[in-house]
C-alpha cells in the first residue's frame, strides 16, 4: 500500500530526474543565446532569427551526445519504479 509520504518522494524524485536531464540542454541552449546576443550587439545586426538556428542545433548536438547518459539514467529510474510494485 503506498502511504502518501512514499508518493510525495516518488514525485519528488520523478521531478529530479527531469530536471537532471534537462538542465544540460537549457544550460547549451542558453550559452549559445549569450554569445549569439554578444555577437549581435557587437556587429549590430538585429536579425530576430538568428538565435534560433544556433540554439537548436547545439541542443540536438548535446542531446545526441548525452543520449546515453539519458537512457542510463531513466532506464534506473524504470526499474526504482518497477520494483516498488
């Protein structure tokens, strides 16, 4: 039977590893926004679009090289989860 403390922990450490596999990406996402708005304000170029196209491709870039990490991560997390039922 699960008690309304074991629920409280389960969201809490579902949000975790959310936010464990999130943060490297926002983290990329936001770098590349910085030196894109530097570079921007430097040259004087006002271009809106042009912090779209950097921003994503470095997201993919770093979610394809923390895919493993990713899975490793969750598929623990899947079997934390298993286990308990």
């Amino acid at each position: 039977m699960m008690t309304e403390e074991m629920a409280i922990e389960l969201i809490r450490y579902t949000l975790l590893i959310v936010l464990t596999i999130a943060v490297p990406l926002l983290l990329a996402g936001m770098a590349v926004g910085l030196v894109v708005s530097l570079f921007q304000s430097v040259t004087s170029i006002q271009d809106q679009t042009l912090t779209f196209v950097p921003k994503i491709i470095i997201i993919v870039v770093v979610a394809v090289l923390l895919t493993p990490w990713m899975i490793t991560l969750l598929s623990e997390f899947c079997r934390e989860m298993l286990a308990l039922f």
